[in-house]
C-alpha cells in the first residue's frame, strides 16, 4: 500500500477525537508500562507522571527532561552523530530516511525486565523520538508481554520532512505486524482555528493526557 494513503487510513481509524483503539481500556489490575521515546513524549510523560494510570513511567532521550522527578526511570539514548552535518556551531539532521538502528542491550534488558504490557509512546518526525519508535518496534520481542504503539503525527507547519519519516516509522511497524495507533495533531489546528504554536503543543499533550486518563 503507498504509504501517505496508509498514514491517512490510521488517522481516520484513530479519529478526529483521538480515541486510541479499545485495546487500551484495560483492566486497571494488569500491569502496564509507559515508554516515552524522545524529546516531546517525555517532556509529556515528565511533566504529567504523577496522574498517568501506568505502574511505571520510563523516559528514554538523549537529556533528561528538566521536569523529570525521581518517579520515573531514566534511560539515556544519544543519537548517532553520523545523521548530522555541522554547519558552524549547528547540527543539522542529513537528508534521507532514518535509518534502523539496533537496540542496546541496556534497553532491551530494562524492556524485558517489566511485568506486564507496555506502551510506547513517540511524537513522529523528530530524529530521537523516531529512530527509537522504529528500531525498538522493529527489533523488539517478548511474547509474554503485549506491546502498544502511539506516535503523534507532526503539525502541517513542522515540514514535509519530519511528515516523511513519520510515515516511514508507521510504515515499517505495520508492515511487521506491529500495526501503530496514531494521533493527527493537525486536527487540533482543524478544530481550534487560528492558533499559536506553543498552544498547538499544549493542547496536543492535552489530548494524549485525555486519552492515557481514559
């Protein structure tokens, strides 16, 4: 299937109201994980760890969020420098596709390590949080536990770019039976009109918030 129509089918199956597939409207005695993969889902995860109905919160980005408490485990992941051109003091993400990378035996240790489901979470399109939704849902296994998958689809405004390696990301998954649940941010700016872009961001955490709270 050509990708962007197979990116347009998991929006509408997701919805214009963001309801996530019934598969996480489950029993609160199961044991479920949140993994926040990059930047964006754990500065979500960070900020809103304390309400989250998960029995754990794992952060996994090259930072720790600054907001991070105590609460949640911390895994650290620097992408690889070869992706970037240096342009003076600045990096720049080189052009192509993102590559798959392997999972360190750090992560999929700590992943095997939990009881119980888990849930990955990755705003798409940005290089950390897709490299590690990709490779960790391209290379990871563990029949005894259920794993989810939610990537947030970047805003019109972000570039056609970040759109492309977010379609590949949910193109690789779903390919390997690992069908991702998708949230079009863009809709925020459908529904909310003429909004600014830190509201956008706002008002998008709000929605994962909303859909986690259940």
């Amino acid at each position: 299937m050509e990708r962007r129509k197979f990116l347009k089918t998991l929006s509408l199956a997701a919805g214009s109201t963001f309801a996530i597939t019934h598969s996480l409207a489950k029993s609160e005695k199961e044991s479920r994980h949140l993994i926040a993969l990059g930047t964006a889902a754990c500065h979500f995860a960070a900020k809103n760890i304390k309400e989250l109905p998960f029995q754990s919160v794992t952060l996994i980005d090259g930072e720790r969020p600054t907001i991070h408490n105590q609460e949640g485990e911390f895994i650290r992941f620097s992408t690889p420098d070869s992706l970037f051109e240096s342009i003076g003091s600045t990096k720049i993400l080189k052009n192509g596709n993102l590559p798959i990378l392997p999972i360190s035996s750090e992560i999929d240790d700590y992943l095997r390590s939990l009881k119980g489901d888990l849930v990955f979470l990755a705003g798409l399109g940005k290089a950390t949080g897709t490299l590690l939704f990709q490779s960790i849902g391209m290379h990871y296994q563990n029949p005894k536990q259920n794993l989810e998958w939610i990537g947030t689809l970047p805003f019109e405004f972000e570039g056609s770019r970040k759109s492309a390696h977010a379609d590949l990301a949910i193109h690789l998954l779903a390919e390997n039976g690992k069908e991702p649940s998708v949230i079009y941010s863009e809709e925020i700016r459908k529904t909310f009109g003429n909004i600014s872009i830190r509201t956008a961001y706002e008002l998008l955490d709000q929605r994962i918030f909303e859909l986690f709270k259940g």
